[in-house]
C-alpha cells in the first residue's frame, strides 16, 4: 500500500476527511486515517489516488509519500532523496518543480535545502543515464513536494499537477473570487445537500453556485482536466477509463433549487458563462439585484451562503464618497433587516474575514466556523433565521440609561 496526504484549506481537514471516507466506499483498498492541521492523511493503491483526484472537492493536492527519515542537516536530505529510484516514475527528458516547506525546522535556509532536493534528483538521473531533467517552475510535468518538521523529512512526488481547485472551467473571475475547494468545503461545512434550497445573493463569478450544480448533476469535479499521475511511467490507463466510465450522471431537477444574484450585471453574466463551461444543463435562475433588496426564490426555506464583500468591494454597493467603515455599516444594516424580514426559516451562512461582521449585522451567530482563505483568517458565521425575530426585537421595551 502506497501512503498519500491530501492537503486543503486549513479548517477544513474535517470535511475533506469525511469525503475521503465517501471515496473510499468505491475502494477495498483506500483507507483514510488521521487528520493534521492542512490535511488528511489516507493510503491505498496508486489507482486509489486516481479516484481521489477525480472525486476530491476539497483537497488541493493528491500527494503520494516517497520516503520519510529523520534528518540532522541538508546533507542527510540530500543523501534520502539521491537514494529514491525517481527514475521508476518519470524519465529525464520530463521538467520538474521542487516546492519545500517547513514547521520548527532548525535548517537555516529553506532555499539552500530545495536547491539540495534538486540536485538529489538531477544527480540520480545523471548517474543512470547520463541525462538529468530540466526545473520548469511554471508547466512542470512533475511536481516534487519536500516536509520539513523538527526532526524528520518527509518527501513526496504529487499525483495531481495543478491544484486541484483549478477545475478547468475557470476563464475570468471577479475581484476576489474564492477557490473552489474552499466553496465545496463550506458547502458541506454547511451541510447543504443536492435538492436543499441554495442562495447565494452576492454570487460574484458564481463559484459557490457552480460548486453546487456540478453536485446536482454528479459531475465529478475533476472530470474536465489532466492529471500528473497521466504521466507517470506506470499509469494504469485501462484502470483511470474504467473509473471515469463508473461516472453516473444524476437526472436533471425538474425544478431550480440552485440561484444567485449579484448587484453587478457584469458578474451576473459572468456566472452564466461559468456554469456553461462548467456542463451545468439545468436553470439556475440568476438576477442582477442589490443583497439589501432580495427576496427568498423558493417558498420554502433553505440555505442561503456567501462570501460578502469587504474592503474596496463594498464599494460597488453604496455610496463611494462615504468613508469605507460608514459605507460597511449602512451595507450590513440595511442586509441584516433584509435577512430578519424576509428569510424567516432560512440557515444564512456568510463566510468572511471580517471577524466583527455579527456585530455589523446586529445578529448573534448561534455557530463561527474558523478557516483560513490561503494566509487570511475568516470565519464561516451561521444565523438561524427564525420566524417573528424582527418582531420580537422592536417588542423588547426600551432601556433607560442607568444611573452611575
């Protein structure tokens, strides 16, 4: 058995853990086993890992250990990495990229010790044959990955190429779009399952959206792009079709319970554009609409998630000659009324970096969810909208100011 780690968004190790354990039903081999902060840690066949690339909507890497030893300097490292038969899994006249990271090492400089992970690799080809690979930084056909911790170093060749959050679709995004495994992530995170009302009403170039329909209609989210594992020298061709042909289409909904809007026309067509290249074949009913403005799509309530605006985007939805905090303070008011009044019934997840975003609102979350969007810390905020909370609040009798 081969071990793997998949790494993810941080926060996210969790949710990624319970959808390698879906996975793994399709295997007698992949088993998943623990989780660490940025990943899960999984083993089985190298076919496993196949499955997984295809499958995975929260990992952002399928990577396959090679070795694993104890270290006292870069020569140890060095020394490991020289020893790995590389030339079982690729050949010389194929690029490489060498990617090093470390916790608490006492190594010096990371820089020096990819250098050394390099030539290691460059070294064993020129022994064998004479010819070593070129380092490709950009397009490389194999990734190599180097873990650094305290006292052991482990090595692994990546089976995935591109992260996989790169789902093929993607042509243009809005200002700050979110990655797709962080979208599919808080989905789940969410716990929003295919024929639950979905809105999201700042919808941007629709990644959330698109995430969601693609369930809907049980495309795997790797089937529109290539995978390193392709180009290993053992790939098992015959093994990856018959996974793809196992892919079962679920019948289209007769009716949407999928739908966006955003206040830009831009962005609105933005995400027609995307769910056409992500193969989504039923409606998602889209409007170009301000969030203060809203109504529930459906009668019936369900889940409403977002990654609100902050910063500079807030600006495209107020009054730019406000100063930023007083143009946030009128956009979150002005949504949070929309949200007591109208979405009686409905679970609103907003997901921000914005840790006082509550307190904008005037809502006490009853559940924060922490994450990390790349090196930023967010939060994903659940409200329960309950029927009648407007109305119970402007019921409360007015406190008069206390006397010291």
């Amino acid at each position: 058995m081969t071990s793997f780690f998949c790494p993810c968004p941080r926060g996210m190790e969790a949710a990624l853990a319970e959808e390698l354990g879906e996975i793994a039903q399709q295997s007698t081999t992949l088993k998943v086993h623990n989780q660490v902060p940025g990943g899960v840690h999984c083993s089985g066949s190298l076919v496993d890992s196949y499955r997984i690339n295809l499958h995975s909507r929260i990992a952002s890497r399928v990577l396959m250990r090679v070795a694993m030893s104890s270290y006292d300097n870069e020569n140890d490292i060095y020394d490991l990495v020289l020893e790995q038969p590389w030339e079982d899994w690729f050949n010389w006249d194929q690029t490489i990229r060498v990617d090093l990271t470390a916790v608490k090492s006492p190594l010096k400089s990371l820089e020096f010790t990819t250098l050394k992970i390099k030539d290691a690799v460059c070294d064993r080809f020129r022994d064998q044959f004479g010819k070593r690979p070129s380092v490709n930084t950009r397009t490389p056909d194999m990734r190599i990955f180097g873990f650094l911790d305290q006292r052991n170093f482990t090595i692994y060749l990546d089976t995935s190429g591109e992260a996989l959050f790169k789902r093929g679709w993607r042509e243009e995004t809005g200002d700050a779009p979110l990655r797709e495994n962080l979208a599919a992530g808080l989905l789940r995170v969410a716990g929003w399952k295919p024929g639950t009302p979905l809105f999201d009403p700042m919808c941007g170039s629709g990644t959330i959206l698109i995430e969601a329909a693609q369930m809907v209609q049980g495309i795997p989210p790797g089937a529109r792009r290539r995978f390193a594992f392709e180009k290993f020298r053992d790939f098992d061709r015959d093994a990856w079709q018959q996974i793809k042909t196992a892919i079962k289409p679920n019948a289209l909904p007769a009716e949407p319970t999928i739908f966006g809007s955003d206040i830009s026309g831009d962005m609105v067509a933005m995400t027609r554009h995307n769910l056409r290249r992500a193969g989504i074949l039923f409606e998602v009913p889209l409007k170009q609409i301000e969030a203060q403005q809203v109504q529930p799509p459906v009668a019936t309530p369900g889940i409403l998630l977002t990654n609100p605006p902050y910063g500079e985007r807030i600006g495209v939805r107020g009054d730019r000659t406000l100063p930023q905090d007083e143009m946030a303070n009128q956009f979150y008011a002005s949504f949070s009324t929309t949200l007591k009044q109208r979405f009686a019934g409905w679970k609103v997840y907003l997901f921000t970096a914005d840790l006082g975003l509550p307190k904008l609102l005037r809502l006490k979350e009853s559940r924060k969810t922490p994450f990390f969007n790349g090196a930023l810390e967010c939060r994903l905020f659940r409200f329960d909208m309950v029927a009648g909370f407007n109305r119970r609040e402007e019921a409360k009798p007015k406190q008069s100011p206390q006397s010291p």
